[in-house]
C-alpha cells in the first residue's frame, strides 16, 4: 500500500516535471526549489495537499492551449480574453481567426495564446470573405445594449439599447453577415439571460428569425447558471446553431447539478496559509501569503455602502452590497467590479472590513486556470473577467455540440453550403 502510494506520487511528480521546471511547480505550488528538489528524489515524501495541487496543475496544463489538437476549427469573434475560445480548445478545437479591438483585452489575449497570429479589429470593418474557413463560429457579441444593468443606465441616459443602439446593438448583424458568407457547419453565440425578454422579446425574435430563417440554420436555445461551474451565480443564454438539421438538445448533455456538492467561494479564495506566497509573483498577497491590504475596503467605503443599502432597504428596494462568506456563492461578475466591487464582497467576520475579489480570484470564479496570466491592470482585468465567460460552461457548450459537427464534416469535409434563404 505504501509503495503504491509513493510510485503514484512518483508519477504524479514525473508528469507535473515533463510540463514545469522546477521553478516553475514551486510557485505553481507554493513551496520552495529546495522542496520539490527533496520530493524529486525522495528525501521526503510529498505531502497530501501537494499531490493534490500537482494533479490540479497537470490537468490544466494539459487542457490549456491545446490548440493543435484540431478536431475542428473555429473562429473566435467579440473575443474578449478567449473565455470562449478556452472552452472550445478543451474540447479539441482549434482557433483559426479571433477579432477584438480593445487594446487591453488584445494583451491579455496576446500574452494568453501566444501562438494566435494576428488578432484583427473593428469586426464591422473585416470583409467576411477575407476570414478563413472554418466549422464553428463562435461570438459572445456585446451585451451592454441588452443586459438588465445597460439597459436601465442607457435609459437613464436616455440612450437607444438593444437594436436601436446604433454602435453596439447591431454587431449581431456582423455575425449574422460572416455567417452568411462562410457557412460553417455550427455557431455558439452567447449573451445575457435578458436578451431573451429585452423589448418584449421582439429584440431575440429578430435573432431567431434572422438565423433560422433568413440564414436556413436550425436554433436551439438553453438559459444555463455559471453555478453549476462555479460559485457564481451568472445565468447566460446559449445559441447553437447548425447548418443542416441534427438531433440536438440541450437537455441530452448532462449538467452538474446544483445541490451541496455545487462549487463554493472557498474554492476559488486565495488560501492564505501561506502555500500561495508567490503566486502572481506576489501582486495579489504579501510575503506570508496574505490577500494585500489594498483588497480590504476602507473605513469611508464600508461605511457609505451600508448607508446605501440601508437607504434603498428603507424604501423597499433590493440593491446594495453583496457579501459573502467563503461556504456563500457570488452574485454575478460584472465588468464595473472595478468601481467599488460592492457586489462581490469578501466577507472577513472579525478580522475587519470585508474585502474585494483579487483579479486571481475573479479569474478562478469565471473557472480561467491559474495558468491564465494577467498582464493588464486591476481595473482592466476586472473589466474582462466581469465581460468575460465561464470557461467550463463553454466546454460543456462545446463538447455538447462536438459530435453533431464532427458527424457533418465527415459527411462533407470541405462543403462550404450556400443554401440560405433570402439573405441580402
Ligand atoms: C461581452 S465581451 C466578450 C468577452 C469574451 N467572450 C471573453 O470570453 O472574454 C464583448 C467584446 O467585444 C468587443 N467588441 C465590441 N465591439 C467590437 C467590434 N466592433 N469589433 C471587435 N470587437 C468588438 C469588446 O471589446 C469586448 O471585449
């Protein structure tokens, strides 16, 4: 039995080495050179929660960027950091064409997908024809215009939303144009639960009809909760779409639960007992391994946010704060996290003001692996966790959808069909 054990950390030890330099593990898990040193060649053994982290460290490592798998091809459009694109590798894809034109979100997808190539910009301004061929289109398009928050400060604004948003409402035409040209044999877009209802459904009556009938591809629709995945509750519709008529339902790919087993903030927390020291090279915690101080909110801000939600409990509305403790789930991200992050809030019991998500943890609460690097600033990466996918969402999306695409291109690898119907 013994034995057992240690040649199984001998071999988890043996493959976490084949992907990391020993430098690379100690700070993946939080230990010193010396240590994995000593593990390496038996001078100690390896304890329990390091097997752990090495098994976790290696199924990342081999689920990221394995881009050269190529089951199928992809294009990732609106691709914010690749939350999407992530998903879709997972399951086997390869991307072949992504579009973004946020500079900040371009370095972190830069420094992310290293191999990507050239990442082009203004999607309105990309000739459909001039976008390789490829069997999934794949477009979380903006959902300002569309979502319950965007919505509400457009008409406080008293600005156009959804369609009538002339800069962002109508990049679902941009979708629907590159699908129109390329074909290909499936698209995944995905968006805020309220494009469903926005202007009384005639905003997702538009998409429907547009791609069902106008462009001929068979829709299915299924409104999925990010906690099922992770400890946030984040409800987003997904729309897979396929060219030809296939016996898809959402319902036949099993989804996780939710119940007690079901993700909890602690999952995603910095540890803080001082294993994590190094990780991020020490942006996010102190030399003891400690979330900074800078994360804790200050005497004024904790104060003005209860007397905020205070004054909106007193007239009978809901909003205000969110705290949570780490047995708690999150309410949803959003890209204005940055603000005062008011509605994710750490909650620290006695040892003070409860404190905001690190970037890392806002990382981890959209499931990204740690090995996803953050290269922008606080502000920005909160800004694209917050717009951003839950990546094992996508990968259910994805593998879900693999076997019907897979069965349509080995029935016509290279078609490239023009069989849609009346559009301009
Ligand atoms: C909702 S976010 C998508 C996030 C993405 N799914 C991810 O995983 O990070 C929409 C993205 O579309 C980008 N975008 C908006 N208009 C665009 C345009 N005209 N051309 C290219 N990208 C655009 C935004 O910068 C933003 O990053």
């Amino acid at each position: 039995m013994k034995n057992d054990r240690r040649s199984e950390s001998e071999d988890l030890l043996r493959k976490a080495r084949s992907l990391f330099t020993q430098e690379e593990l100690s700070v993946r898990v939080g230990c010193s050179r010396r240590t994995i040193s000593r593990w390496e060649n038996g001078q100690t053994r390896l304890p329990f929660y390091a097997g752990l982290a090495l098994e976790k460290i290696i199924s990342e490592a081999s689920s990221f960027g394995s881009a050269d798998t190529g089951d199928f091809t992809f294009i990732d459009l609106f691709a914010g950091i690749g939350g999407i694109r992530l998903g879709f590798e997972r399951a086997g894809g390869r991307c072949v064409f992504t579009s973004e034109w946020d500079e900040h979100c371009k370095k972190s997808y830069r420094a992310n997908f290293p191999d990507n190539g050239e990442i082009a910009g203004d999607i309105t301004r990309v000739e459909a024809s001039s976008i390789p061929d490829h069997d999934i289109l794949l477009a979380g398009f903006p959902c300002q215009p569309f979502s319950i928050a965007g919505v509400s400060k457009k008409n406080a604004l008293g600005r156009p939303h959804g369609f009538d948003c002339e800069t962002q409402g109508t990049l679902f035409f941009d979708v629907a144009r590159i699908l129109a040209e390329k074909r290909p044999f499936a698209f995944l877009l995905e968006n805020v639960k309220n494009l469903l209802s926005h202007d009384k459904g005639r905003t997702f009556r538009i998409i429907r009809e547009t791609l069902v009938e106008r462009l001929g591809y068979e829709v299915f629709w299924k409104v999925i909760d990010g906690r099922r995945f992770v400890p946030q509750h984040r409800e987003r519709i997904v729309i897979a779409g396929f060219r030809e008529p296939v016996p898809f339902n959402w319902d036949d790919a099993p989804l996780p639960e939710i119940g007690p087993e079901s993700p909890r903030l602690g999952s995603i927390l910095h540890s803080e007992d001082g294993l994590e020291f190094d990780r991020d090279d020490g942006r996010f915690l102190d030399e003891g391994g400690r979330v900074r101080p800078k994360y804790t909110l200050s005497d004024k801000l904790w104060d003005y946010l209860q007397d905020y939600a205070e004054k909106h409990r007193a007239r009978g509305n809901g909003f205000g704060f969110g705290l949570v403790d780490k047995d708690g789930i999150a309410r949803t991200l959003s890209a204005r996290y940055y603000k005062d992050g008011s509605e994710i809030l750490v909650d620290r019991g006695r040892e003070g003001n409860p404190r905001r998500l690190t970037p890392r943890e806002c990382a981890r609460l959209m499931g990204f692996p740690d090995r996803f690097r953050i290269v922008v600033s606080d502000t920005q990466a909160y800004k694209q966790f917050g717009n951003s996918v839950v990546v094992p969402l996508m990968e259910y999306a994805a593998r879900a959808m693999k076997p019907h695409v897979m069965r349509m291109k080995a029935e016509r690898p290279h078609s490239v069909g023009r069989t849609f119907r009346g559009a301009s």
